[in-house]
C-alpha cells in the first residue's frame, strides 16, 4: 500500500504531479481529480486561522466595552447602572455565535470533500486507488474526525487538513501479471519448390524431383 498526502495550502490542495503518482495514476487523471477537489474547497473554504477569529473577536469586545463606557461616563447615564449589563451580554452572545460559526464552516468543509472524496472512491476504487480527508493526520468521516480529541488538539493554531491518496499495489502487480497471447510461429513439415515455369530440368533431374514429390505427396500422386 503506497500513500501519497497533499496538503491544504490556503484554499487549495496541493495539485503538483510528481514521481510518487507513476504508475499508478496518469497525469490526466489527477489533474481531473484535484480540478473536483479544488472545486469544492472554493465552494465550501474552510475557516481561517483560529487566531484570527479570535483576535477578531476580542476587537469586537472592546469596541463594544468602549462604547458603553462612553455612554455611561460621559452622556450622564452614571444613573441608570443597568447600561453595564450590555458588555457582558454582548461578549456571551457573540463568543457563542463565533463558536458556532466557526464550527458551522468546518461542517460543511469536511461534509462536501467526504461525499466528494466517496463519489470518486465509487469508480476508482476498481483501480485500487482511494481518496480520503483528514484532519490532524486523523480520518475525516461524514463530516466529523473520527476522534474528538483533535479539536483540543491545537487550541489557537490552524487547522490542518490533507487529502490523502492511497494506492493498492495488488492492482499493480494484477496488471503486470496478465497473460499474454502465446506467439506461434510455423515451421513447415516438408519444403517444395516448383521448379519455374518454361524451364525444363534435365532428364535425370526430373526423374529425382519426381521421386521426392512422390516421397511428400503419395496420395496426392495417385489421383
């Protein structure tokens, strides 16, 4: 079993043919298949870098802490100490929000290379070559890692992805193996040559021409 890994650069898998696919796949073949793949992610991206999303956030905290700062302090609102709830309320309301759109857009990443990478498997597991996604270096399976420990795994790094190709080498050793059609080649039991036409042989030489073909052809003769 030969296993090749692309990984996600940006938005895009790394769609470089080199040596490890000879062989196995033809360059008109993965380039097809990484034009699907590269597809999807630029339907579905994955989300940034989680340090991103969560500078993006504390920005937000703090525009919003600033404002109602000012609408206490200075437009005389000392009065009404209820106002300090906003802050608090904003931050919960849209810490969950972030969270769930985050995770929303990770989803649907992984669901749309699944069922891609399971549409492809359908003809080209035949060949003994299979597609999958992962996530950490650990499977992705319908939409979600086939271990939930990945997610704590990096807590504000990026998340890694990689389509994974892996080549059954029994399919390559089936092909090599095939047996081919046996060359026949005719080896003649008897050579006769007839002697040309308009040149007649001498009278002792037609008598041993017509022993030998007497000697080949008896029956024949007979007739």
């Amino acid at each position: 079993m030969k296993t090749v890994r692309l990984g996600l650069l940006g938005r895009r898998f790394d769609d470089q043919y080199t040596f490890d696919f000879q062989g196995y796949l033809s360059v008109h073949d993965f380039n097809s298949a990484m034009c699907l793949f590269n597809e999807a992610v630029r339907q579905h991206p994955p989300p940034g870098h989680k340090a991103i999303w969560i500078g993006t956030l504390l920005t937000l905290w703090v525009v919003v802490s600033g404002t109602v700062y000012i609408l206490w302090n200075f437009l005389l609102l000392k009065e009404n100490p209820y106002i300090l709830l906003i802050v608090p309320s904003i931050m919960l309301l849209t810490a969950i929000l972030w969270v769930w759109r985050y995770r929303y857009l990770h989803s649907i990443f992984q669901r749309s290379l699944v069922e891609l990478c399971s549409r492809i498997n359908a003809s080209e597991n035949i060949r003994g070559v299979n597609y999958r996604l992962t996530k950490h270096g650990l499977d992705v399976q319908h939409g979600q890692s086939t271990s939930e420990s990945s997610n704590s795994t990096v807590t504000c790094g990026k998340t890694r992805y990689a389509l994974v190709i892996e080549f059954d080498d029994r399919y390559r050793e089936l092909r090599s193996q095939q047996i081919q059609p046996p060359e026949f080649v005719f080896f003649p039991s008897a050579y006769h040559a007839y002697p040309p036409l308009g040149n007649p042989l001498p009278d002792e030489k037609q008598d041993s021409y017509r022993h030998s073909r007497n000697a080949v052809w008896p029956d024949y003769e007979k007739q």
